[in-house]
C-alpha cells in the first residue's frame, strides 16, 4: 500500500538505532531510547496550513531527526511508519 500524506505532513520510516554501546555493551530492549533518525519516505504538497503558506524542505529518500515522542504511529503492510508534521522534523541529516 502506498501513502500519499495531505498538507504539510510527512511519512517517516524510524531506522534502528545502535544495540550495542561504543564500549561493547548489549542493551536490552527495554534500555533503547526511541529512535530520532528517519528515513522520509513521502512528502504532502504544502500549501495553506491554518492560513499560513507552508512550504516544504524535506524531500523523499532524505534522512532526517525529529522530535522524540511527536506524530501518528500506523502499521502498513506489516511495517511501522510514522506520520508527523513538517514543523515536527528538527533537521535533515546530511
């Protein structure tokens, strides 16, 4: 199934982060810390937003940072993805 986000939101795949530490050690599941680190894998249009001209600066296939706890968490195709608004991505990872 493929998603086609609306105004200014964004689909985001979240990537895994590390389990091991620099000095070797295994964390449990339950240690880890949410990942930040996205894959953007659609962009809305833009547009007026609230009446507000939204402009988008993210492109697919970008690897971006976002707020810790924001956006809609949804399972498509037995894969996690996450829908978050432009204002909710923090950087793009360059």
């Amino acid at each position: 199934m493929k998603l086609k986000p609306l105004a200014d939101r964004v689909v985001l795949k979240m990537l895994e982060s590390e389990e091991t530490t620099k000095s070797g050690i295994i964390l449990a599941g339950t240690a880890k810390e949410k990942p930040q680190v996205a894959e953007v894998l659609a962009v809305g249009p833009g547009g007026n937003v609230d009446g507000k001209d939204i402009v988008m600066h993210v492109k697919a296939g970008e690897k971006v940072i976002t707020s810790k706890y924001s956006g809609t968490e949804i399972k498509i195709d037995g894969e996690e993805r996450i829908i978050v608004r432009q204002s909710d991505i923090l950087a793009i990872v360059e």
